[in-house]
C-alpha cells in the first residue's frame, strides 16, 4: 500500500475515531541501536502522550504474559488506545488505535537470508511450496511478505512467535496477504484485516494485522526527536 507519510508530532495528529489506525514512521539515530530498549519505551511514551494528553514520563507500560506491551493504569489495568510497535535497523514502526486489536512487523528488503529454508521451517506446508517454486527475487519478496504478515498477526494476538507461525496460512494477490487459515482461538477470518506498507526510508516492507471493525489508516513521519 503506498501511502503519504507527512512528518508531524502526535499533539498535531489528527483525532484517533473508531475504526481510524495511525502508524508512526521513527527513525532513530545510534541510540535507538545502543540503547534500545531505552529508546524504544521513550519513544511509546512520547507518541501515547500525544494521546492522553498526559505528560509522556508519567505514562507506564505494562506487558502481557507473553510480552506484549500495553498501556496501564496506576492498577496495571490496560488502558486504551491500543498499541503495538516493530524496529529494525534503528527504524520503528508503531501502530495506534482505540477500537482495534493490532499487530505489526517491519523487516528490511536488502537482507540476506535462506528464505526457502526458513519458509519450510516456519509456515504452511503450501505456502513452502509455492515460495520455493520462485526464482530467488520474487521467492524472497514473497517471503518477507508472508512472514510480516503472520508476525504482525502473532503479535496482535499477543502469543509470540513460537509454534504460532505456520497456524496463520496466506495468499498473496497483488502484494496484499490474503488470510485463507488461521487458529481458531483468533476468531473469525472477517474480524481481521491485513495491510502492507512502505515505509517512507528505502529499504523497508512492513504489513499491519487489524482485529476490529476498520475503516481508515492515517500515515506519519514522527517530527521530533526522542530523548
């Protein structure tokens, strides 16, 4: 999906309604390398102040059991909106919204990895398949489709990776993931929603997984830095 991606701070979005999904495009400097996580939690109190209008330092996050962040009340309750972030290489995606369940995952394109073997190991028997059918550009494309697609899926869930991947099986029409199985724990196919974005720096694919009733995403660059 290609998209606008204009550069503002969350104070100057605009307002989060039902069905609205915004995703912030961040791109850090060393720190967001050296000291990750550091960065990475300055970074979802910076955006989620934006909308709470709270002071970003008095914001906590808290985690599901299986890591998940969310954000907690004084009684570690969750609290909206809903959230989920995914960084490579010092860049960042995080994904915002009050009505949905949502997960995300970005991967850089230029990096080097089996991807029939990791195809084999970690998804359906049929998408294996088909991939290692590809020549070696379009298969890895391909790959880096699908494997987005199903992490932000496991992350929407909140289940982790592990034993989660292959559960979830796509098409892929025109670059679009295609939900054609999934557990059954994760409800229904018509609850989710799958979007493929490129991010604004070269060298990036991301997909987003939506659970909920969706009806637009809105596209930024975060404008300020985060210390």
């Amino acid at each position: 999906m290609s998209m606008d991606w204009p550069a503002m701070t969350p104070e100057q979005a605009p307002p989060l309604g039902n069905g609205v999904v915004h995703a912030w495009w961040c791109a850090g400097g060393a720190e967001a390398v050296v000291q990750r996580r550091r960065y990475l939690d300055a970074l979802l109190q910076r955006l989620l102040g934006g909308y709470v209008d709270e002071d970003p330092a008095t914001l906590v996050l808290g985690r599901e059991p299986r890591g998940r962040p969310f954000l907690s009340d004084a009684n570690g309750k969750r609290r909206s909106p809903d959230f989920n972030l995914s960084d490579c290489a010092g860049h960042s995606l995080v994904v915002v919204s009050r009505t949905l369940r949502v997960g995300v995952d970005v991967e850089r394109t230029n990096r080097r990895l089996r991807h029939r073997e990791l195809a084999q190991r970690y998804f359906a028997p049929d998408e294996a398949v088909a991939i290692n059918a590809l020549d070696d550009a379009a298969g890895k494309l391909q790959f880096l489709r699908l494997w987005t697609a199903k992490e932000a899926a496991c992350k929407a869930t909140g289940t982790g990776l592990g034993g989660h991947m292959h559960r979830w099986a796509f098409a892929i029409n025109d670059g679009i993931p295609t939900l054609i199985d999934m557990p059954d724990e994760a409800g229904s196919a018509d609850d989710w929603r799958f979007l493929t974005l490129t991010p604004p720096d070269d060298g990036f694919l991301a997909t987003i997984a939506l659970r909920g009733n969706f009806e637009r995403l809105c596209c930024f660059r975060l404008a300020s830095e985060v210390s």
